[in-house]
C-alpha cells in the first residue's frame, strides 16, 4: 500500500499536488514483517495538476514521505513503475538500497507527490504517494471515440438545431428578426 503519514502537526496541508525533491529513501519493516520501500521529501511548493510546466505556488515549507509496501508481485510492479518514473535504471531491489554498492542516488531529484487527507485511528492525516500524470494512450482514445461517436453526432445535431431555432423569428415565415 502507497501511504505514509508523515505530518504529524496539527494543521494538515490542503489536499493537491505538491512539486518535492527526494532526501532520504530506504526499506523499513511494517508491522506485520512486509517490507517497505518509502522516500522521504522536502516541499517546494504547490503544483497547478492542471498545469504541471507552471511554476508551484508558493506554500508552508515541510516534508513528506511515500511508500509502497511489498506483499505480492503487484506491488513490486507498482513499486517498479514509481521508481522508473524517477529515473531508476537498475535490473533488480538492491539499487534502492542507499547501503548498498553502487546504490542509486534519488537525492535531489525533483517530482510531484500527492497529498490526501486520511482517517487512521481517529485522526485526519496526511497521506502522500507519489503523482505520475498519466497521458491517455492513442488506442485507448480511439477506442473511446468509436465508442462514443453516436453520442458526439447526437448531441452535435441537437446543437445545430438549437442554434437554427434560436436565430429563426417567432413570426410564421422563419425569417430571421433584424436585431
């Protein structure tokens, strides 16, 4: 599961995207022995998700942390998906290692991280993952315009003849009026 609650103060960020840059990452242990991957984050501003290449909007200086416990292959695959976003190009686990040899180095390295509001034991905190937009793929969006085609021509249709009947006149010879 993607979810770190990292502030523990009593004003909690506002939900949205956050523009980060990593400072700490490693494994740790839940309490029920999975392993976990997190990475820790220093915040440098709120983001525009509509609008990534803006500037962030300036905010309260703070950290975050993500991370993705491993209890299946799926998650690993997630795992996977998060780090290669990130710029990670290593065949196996032991690169997120930061004690490891030849480690990759994460530090530094900018990205945009989510933050949502949590229910835990009584609690509203934060919970940050990490924001990767996701661009709709050229099949998926012809699939979805076939699909909708009727749709679209319908409502197409019904536009022209709205704007038809508004510019006829009220008078029986469907002249426009000389506004």
């Amino acid at each position: 599961m993607n979810t770190t609650f990292a502030n523990k103060s009593a004003t909690l960020r506002p939900e949205g995207v956050y523009k980060v840059r990593a400072t700490r990452w490693g494994w740790s242990e839940t309490k029920t022995g999975n392993a976990r991957f997190w990475m820790a984050f220093d915040i440098l501003g709120q983001a525009d998700w509509d609008n990534l290449k803006a500037d962030p909007k300036p905010c309260e200086p703070g950290t975050g942390t993500w991370s993705i416990t491993i209890a299946s292959e799926d998650n690993v695959a997630w795992l996977m998906s998060n780090v290669q976003s990130l710029g990670y190009d290593r065949d196996d686990l032991r690169g997120l290692d930061p004690d490891e040899p030849n480690a990759f180095n994460f530090e530094g390295k900018e990205f945009f991280a989510s933050c949502k509001h949590d229910e835990y034991l009584g609690k509203t905190n934060e919970k940050w993952s990490l924001f990767k937009p996701r661009k709709l793929g050229k099949d998926r969006f012809l699939a979805l315009s076939e699909r909708f085609s009727g749709v679209v021509k319908q409502l197409q249709q019904q536009h022209a003849a709205k704007a038809t009947t508004q510019t006829e006149s009220p008078k029986s010879d469907g002249k426009p009026l000389p506004y």
